[in-house]
C-alpha cells in the first residue's frame, strides 16, 4: 500500500515561488517579483521536488516549462493558494486602508478606453494599491487564475458571481463601405455573405477565423466567412472595411460614427443579435475587501458613466439576444 504523504511544517515551501515562475516562465522575473534572487528561488523550487520525489519544471538555457507533474501541481494548488491568500485580505480589511494587487481582467477590445481611467484616475487616488490589467479573449475563471474581478458580456458571466452592469443592452453589426457596396451589391440575407469578401477576425495566432453570429426569428445559427484580409485588431478592423476591401462584423456602438459619417454603412440589421451588455463581475466573498470594494465604488461613480457614454448610449436596444453561449467580442483591439 502506498503511504499516505503528510504536511509538515516546511512541505509547503516553494509552492508560491513555483506558481510564480509557472506565470512568468522564469526564475528572474519571479525572484523580482518576490523580492528575492533567482537562486533562492530555484533551491527552494528543487526543496519543494525533492520532497514531492518527481520534477515540476523543466529548465533550459532558454526558457522554463512545467512536467506534467508540474502542470497537475500547480492545476490543483492555484486555486488553493489563491484561497489562501484572500484569506490574508480578509484579515487585513479590518483595515480601511486600499492596498495590494488588484487583479483585473478584461477583453482587449475594451482596453483603449477602459485602462486609462482605471490606470490613471483610480490609481492615482489610491498609491498604495498596485494594478495589474491583463487583456485577454478566452474565458478566464477569475476564481481559478487568481483575479480580483473581471469585465465581460451578460451572457458569459460564470456562476454565482456579483454582476455591475457596465453599459446598456446594444446589437452588433455588419458593415461596409459606400464604394464596395457599389461594387458588389448589399447581402440580404447572411446565407449571402458567402459570395461577398469578409474581413476575419482571429483571437489567436493559430486559432480558427470567427464564424459570425446570427439570428432569424428564434433560430441562432453562425456562417463561416472568408476573404482578402484576417485581423486581430477591432481598429484594423474597421479599417479594412472603410478602405472597400470587404464587409465587417462589430459591436454596433464601434462603429456608430463611421456609419453616421457614412464611411460605413449596415447591412442584414435584422439578423444581427444582441448583447445583454457589459458588465464587472467579482466573487461574492471578496466583496470585504477594501480593493475591491473602492474599484467597484469607482464603477459606480466614474467608470459606468464614461462606459456608457462610449459604447452604449447611442446603441438601439436588441429586440431579443439569442446569441449562444459560446460568443466572443469578435475583432479584439
């Protein structure tokens, strides 16, 4: 029978600095990290394999990787330690005082007008506080990767979350130029895209081009596109379709000015779905946390405003979201 492995009072040594180099994939920017020198970090990471008897990572010359003993250990334990840690805060909130790292996730396609005033304003009013905004278009379980709170649309929003709604519901949108359309004609129906050039959106460099998302009365369904242009930038983007090299798929409030200043034109409005809107969603147990709680409150006061000025109110209403599950901001900035 194999025997039961027990904690003493060191078996956990090591375990934040392994999560560290795991983030950052590498000793020296994890030393910097924890106010140490990467040889410490790397005895104390081999003190931590020694007693588990199998190795984590895997060190070159050039770069440090996880075992997939490795992998498991830190699957299991991020969360954990992240627990653990919030612990830490609660205590410390006894305190009214807003510092540590506040963790924040958002697409990228939000980034060019929403980390400026968190960066700056709310910064600004609390020095002791440090932020970390990491943009990003998967789906992060912010429990699991250790954030603070994230933004996304109403329908992505996981479990047993704390939603702040961001902006108002808006539609999203198929557009292009004045002198493609009189070019090549106007789709009317989705089914038509296909004998039309589609500029792709791509979140990642080998992941697949975005298929867009439509409705027809209750029935949601997504159509394959393809043409001269693939881009991973919502302004690259735009760009494409304002120079008449093909159609685009946007958010609608995106792309409101191009369109009144008919740069842009719409097509197949009524198959384009909506969205239930943006919002900020935490973890209900971290409301205690003063960080948290002076970011929200600053949601309130400053950042919802501002948000829904730029990409809301101007938008119509959807008349109903039958968008699935699986959407993404396509075209991320």
């Amino acid at each position: 029978m194999k025997k039961p492995f027990t904690i003493g009072r060191d078996q956990l040594d090591g375990v934040i600095a392994l999560l560290r180099v795991a983030e950052r994939r590498s000793f020296r920017a994890a030393a910097q990290e924890l106010g140490v020198s990467p040889s410490a970090i790397s005895q104390t990471i081999r003190g931590l394999e020694a007693r588990l008897g199998v190795a984590l990572l895997t060190r070159t010359t050039r770069r440090v990787g996880l075992t997939e003993a490795g992998q498991r250990f830190i699957d299991r334990a991020r969360p954990a330690v992240a627990e653990v840690l919030a612990a830490f805060d609660a205590a410390r909130s006894l305190g009214e005082e807003v510092t540590g790292l506040l963790r924040l996730t958002m697409p990228r396609s939000l980034v060019p007008f929403l980390a400026e005033p968190i960066l700056g304003e709310f910064g600004a009013a609390h020095p002791a506080l440090q932020i970390e905004i990491f943009a990003e278009d998967g789906l992060s379980n912010i429990v699991a990767e250790g954030f603070d709170a994230g933004i996304r649309l109403g329908e992505l929003l996981e479990a047993d979350m704390v939603a702040v709604r961001l902006t108002p519901p808006f539609q999203f949108a198929v557009v292009g130029s004045p002198a493609y359309f009189a070019r090549h004609g106007k789709p009317q129906r989705p089914e038509d895209l296909h004998r039309h050039a589609c500029i792709g959106t791509r979140n990642t460099p080998q992941g697949p081009i975005y298929r867009w998302e439509f409705v027809d009365g209750k029935r949601a369904f997504d159509i394959a596109v393809a043409g001269p242009v693939i881009v991973n930038s919502g302004g690259l983007n735009l760009m494409a379709a304002g120079m008449g090299l093909g159609l685009a798929y946007t958010a609608m409030p995106a792309v409101q000015d191009q369109i009144a200043a008919g740069v842009l034109e719409p097509v197949l409005e009524a198959f384009c779905p909506g969205t239930p809107g943006l919002f900020l969603y935490y973890p209900s147990r971290a409301q205690a946390l003063p960080k948290l709680r002076a970011f929200v409150q600053f949601v309130h006061d400053t950042l919802r405003p501002s948000t829904t000025a730029y990409i809301g109110a101007r938008a119509e209403p959807p008349k109903k979201s039958a968008r699935p599950v699986g959407f993404r901001l396509p075209g991320p900035s």
